[in-house]
C-alpha cells in the first residue's frame, strides 16, 4: 500500500472526495471524526496513511504521514504530509509537516496569468 500511497497522494486536489481517496489509495489507518473544539460548526473527518508507524498510542510527528482532511461536505480541504515527494496542500503548520508545499488545483498561484 505504501507504493500505491507515494505514487496517487500526489495527484490529489482539494476538493476531491473521501470515496475518491479511499479509492485511489485504498484502506487508511486511521479514520476519525474530529469534532470542533468550540461553536456549532459541523464534525469533520480525517483520515491518514502511516508509514513505519512505530506507536498507534503516542502523538509522534517524525513518523512519515500523510494526513488527509475533509470538509463537512466530505470533500478534500486540506492535506498534511511529511513523506517525502507528497506534497502538504492547503495547509500551513509548525509541526512537523511540510508547510504550504503546494496550493489547491482550483487556486491561482502567484504570478500565474488566467
């Protein structure tokens, strides 16, 4: 699975679906639905994809991962990914994952002419 995971994590957009996901990279680790931590804002889904993952118990960044978040509508918002050669999009963070690697399909970049 962990050459399935590096060859089509890099293909996926924000805004592509969890079945999509599951599809193309097959059975995740782990699958959780994350509740916010205050207001009434809709649950959340994440989902992720270790490799060499040494403690399912313990909180340990330096495990290569890629974590994949879903909005309430069950669509990619945001992917985190500290294995290289994937990519991290839409998301910016100290902890660990790449930061900001790559934006979104659907979002211009800078100094791109439409």
């Amino acid at each position: 699975q962990q050459r399935r995971v590096l060859q089509q994590a890099p293909l996926l957009r924000t805004g592509e679906s969890s079945d999509h996901v599951v599809q193309q990279l097959g059975q995740p680790l782990r699958d959780e639905m994350l509740s916010p931590k205050e207001g009434s804002r809709p649950l959340t889904r994440s989902i992720s994809y270790y490799f060499a993952k040494r403690d399912l118990t313990g909180a340990n960044v330096y495990d290569p991962c890629v974590e994949i978040f879903f909005s309430p509508q069950d669509k990619i918002d945001s992917i985190a990914s500290n294995v290289p050669g994937i990519p991290s999009q839409n998301w910016i963070s100290g902890d660990g994952f790449q930061e900001n690697a790559t934006q979104s399909a659907t979002t211009p970049r800078p100094n791109e002419s439409h």
